[in-house]
C-alpha cells in the first residue's frame, strides 16, 4: 500500500502513533486568489531527515509554512507533534514553537544585534533562566563552528557564516523538528556542503530534518526521502533505505561533468517509491 494511501486518515496513522511527529490528511492550501496545495497527504517519523523538491511555485515553502503553522490549511488536517492545525488556539502556538526551528531562505537575522544576541532571542521569547540561556547558547554556536565570531555583526560575516547564525538560533530551544527552506539556495558548493553536514549532525543527534531544494545534485547526492512537489501536488515520494549518502562529497560532484545516462542500473539497488 502506498504511503500516501497509508496516511489518508489521521485516525489510522496520527497522533496516537507516537512515531509519527507531522502529518498531512487531505491538506489543501488556497491563498487569496491562489491554489498553493492540492490534496496533499504524508507522515513524516521522528528522525527523518526529509528533503522537498519541485520546480519554483510548486508549493514546497507552503508545506513548511504548513509545518510551521504559519498557516492553516483552507481543507484537511495538519497535525504535529500530537497538536492538530484544527483545533490550534493562539494560546497553544508558543507550545507548538518551542518543538520546531525554522530557517528562513534569506536568513531573517536581526541586523542590529550580535551573532550571539541573534541566538540569545528566541530563548527570551520561551522565558528562559539566564544561566541555561548561556550554556544553550554557547551549545549552538560551537555545533556551527561560530562561537569566536558571537560579537559579531550579521554585515561582519559571509553569506554561508550568516546561514550557520540561522540554524544555531532555530535550534537554540532544542527543536523536535527543524525546518529549512533552501538553505543552501544563494550558496557556493563547498558551502552548501558544510550546511548539508551541518543538517546531518544535526539528524544524527536525533532532531526531525525537514528542508527544500531547487538542487538537483544535493536531491540526487543526500536525498535520503524525497518528496517532489509540482503544482500544488506531491508528485512522488522516494525512499532510499540503504544509509550510502552521508558519505559523499557534494564538492567533488559538483565540479565532476554530469555522469552519462546508463541505464536503470545507475540508481541505487535499495531505492523503493512509496508513492
Ligand atoms: N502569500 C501568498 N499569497 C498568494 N499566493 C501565494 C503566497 N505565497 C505563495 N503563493 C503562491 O502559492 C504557490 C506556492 O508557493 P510556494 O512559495 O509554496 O512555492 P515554492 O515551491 O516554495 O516556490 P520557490 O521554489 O520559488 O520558493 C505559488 O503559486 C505562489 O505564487
Ligand atoms: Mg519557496
């Protein structure tokens, strides 16, 4: 049965099923005049490091948004961590922010504060005591490799440093969940890797990873499950079972000439489509 036939129910497979940490039933997004998602269905387990893809317009920053109960879909349920986007009060959205992290394509950093006030933030939203707020602090910025740079300015340091300011303040509160929507999008390759290992040690220290890409090569390199988004729609969703991925050097890739086309014996053995 297909993972999205699986899913069409929250009762089957939702919040009573405690690997379940986001679930989408039948979810539509309708802006204004627009149609962003259509019908759309999947359950993302703890850990998961997912990966979206889909042309521009296609509606893979509304999914996140969605995640993020930033918005509501018009039609269906979104339900994470247990809270279901039907019954969520504003009363319980700060409960709901405390489980994800969102990273913003253009970072979004408060320009006029440091590199470590930048990640001080969001603690003071939640109401954290001023010892642990600290220590949180000095946790993020050293798994990013910035804690020497925390007096700096976000103007003081380069795109991909900026980047890495971003992760550390969406996983400051310690997040179920972190969301990054192309954050590798204005990158350089060997940049673009040190965010994607970034990502993985993040997965590998059991956080939900759930990010987009226009890029086909970090699709093709890492994708361990994804998700390709077109017009509203899930197109297909790919599982790789077999752990190959982390491995590889998205650098030497880049600068390699694509590989010739041979065959259906180039794609990995273990590869299997749930959709
Ligand atoms: N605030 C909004 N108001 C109206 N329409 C919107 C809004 N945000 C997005 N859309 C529309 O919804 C559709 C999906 O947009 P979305 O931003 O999710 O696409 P995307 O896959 O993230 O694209 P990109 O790769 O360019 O970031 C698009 O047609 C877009 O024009
Ligand atoms: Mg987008």
């Amino acid at each position: 049965m297909s993972r999205i036939l699986k899913t069409a129910s929250p009762k089957e497979n939702g919040p009573l099923d405690s690997r379940v940490v986001v679930g989408f039933y039948h979810a539509h997004l309708e802006y204004k005049d627009q149609m962003a998602l259509r019908d759309v269905s999947f359950t993302v387990d703890n850990g998961e490091f997912l990966c979206l893809t889909g042309p521009s317009g296609a509606g893979k920053s509304s999914i996140l948004r969605l995640i993020a109960m930033d918005a509501r879909p018009t039609k269906g349920e979104v339900i994470v961590r247990g809270m279901m986007s039907s019954k969520m009060s504003r009363r319980k959205i700060p409960t709901l922010r405390r489980e994800i992290g969102f990273v913003f394509q253009d970072f979004r950093l408060l320009e006029d504060r440091t590199v470590e006030a930048n990640v001080e933030f969001p603690q003071l939203v939640v109401g954290i005591g001023k010892a642990q707020m600290k220590k949180n602090i000095m946790r993020v910025l050293t798994q990013v490799g910035l804690w020497e740079k925390r007096h700096r300015y976000p103007r003081q340091l380069s795109g991909g440093e900026q980047q890495r300011v971003a992760i550390a303040r969406a996983m400051v509160n310690s997040p179920k969940i972190l969301l990054a929507d192309e954050p590798t999008g204005n990158l350089d390759p060997v940049t673009a890797q040190d965010i994607i290992n970034l990502l993985f040690r993040i997965n590998d220290g059991g956080t939900c990873v759930v990010f987009s890409t226009h890029d086909h090569r970090i699709v093709k390199t890492f994708g361990q499950r994804v998700i390709v988004v077109d017009d509203g729609k899930i197109k297909s969703d790919i599982k790789r079972t077999r752990d190959t991925n982390r491995n590889f050097s998205l650098t030497d890739r880049m600068y390699e000439p694509e590989a010739p086309q041979t065959g259906p014996k180039s794609r990995p053995e273990s590869e299997t489509m749930h959709a």
